[in-house]
C-alpha cells in the first residue's frame, strides 16, 4: 500500500480508507485547504506532508 498513487486528493480518499479516515479526522479549514490542493496529492504520503508542512 506505500507508495501507491492516485489521480487526486478526490480518486485517494475514495480508493484508501486509511486517507479517507485520516482526512476525516482534520478540522474543516485543513480539509478545505486540501480540497482547494487536491489535484497535487496522488499518495497518503503527500496527503500527511501538506498537513504537516502547511498546518503545524
């Protein structure tokens, strides 16, 4: 399962329960901040770098 690549944000959340429950668990403004970055995160890897990089 590491290192495996989506489309986006949107074609990993439906494909990886792991991101999708991950994604789920972050407050609204981080997840509309992914929503609005979504065509640039294609693994579970990049989803846990923007969060860290862009909401610490």
């Amino acid at each position: 399962m590491s290192g495996q690549k989506y489309e986006d944000l949107a074609d990993l959340l439906l494909n990886n329960e792991r991101a999708k429950h991950f994604y789920k668990s972050l407050p609204d403004e981080i997840q509309i901040s992914l929503s609005n970055n979504g065509s640039s995160i294609h693994s579970m890897e990049e989803l846990r770098r923007f969060v860290n990089e862009n909401h610490h």
